[in-house]
C-alpha cells in the first residue's frame, strides 16, 4: 500500500469501457521486467455490490467513515472508493478539456 503514488479513472475511446489505473513506485518486477502501472479494464455498465467483513466500528478507526459496510455501484467506481480509503490517495479523473 505505501508503494501506490497515485490512482486514475480513465475512459476507454470506445466509451464502454472504464481503465482503473494504479501508479506505483517501486514498480513490482517479474523477471527483468519491471511494472510501473497495474491497468484494470471494466465494463462502463457492471454494477457490483460488496459488503466489507468489517464491523462498524472498525470501519470508522481504520477508515475514519470514508467507507461504508455495504458499498454499490459501477464497478470501477467501487474498487476507486476502496483502493482511495485503503492507500489514503485521491483519484484523478479527466477534465472537461477542449482542445
């Protein structure tokens, strides 16, 4: 978790698909390649709903009420509200940019 720098919604071209993307630093090494990005690819339209095997009052020491017991939504939504409340990093989202 202390070797994420940052995290990232970004759209697919196609706009069905969404790209969760985590930065890390030191990059996570297999073989002699190294992996400076772990890219996850969701569909714009999976909706999921977890619930976390956490009581409440865990829930608000660990995570300061930044999650809930029972969390639902697109997909890569949810795994952004989690990874942001676990590593303690905003996530950056693309602008409204007109070129």
């Amino acid at each position: 978790m202390s070797t994420v720098l940052r995290l990232f919604i970004l759209p697919h071209k196609d706009s069905r698909q969404m790209f969760f993307v985590v930065s890390l630093d030191p990059p996570i090494k297999q073989g002699q390649t190294r992996y400076h990005y772990l890219v996850f690819l969701f569909g714009q339209e999976e909706d999921i709903t977890i619930e976390l095997p956490l009581t409440d009052e865990e829930l608000q020491e660990k995570y300061e009420g930044k999650l809930s017991k029972e969390i639902t939504g697109p997909t890569y939504e949810v795994m952004g509200k989690v990874m942001k409340a676990i590593v303690n990093r905003k996530i950056t989202v693309p602008g409204g940019f007109v070129g």
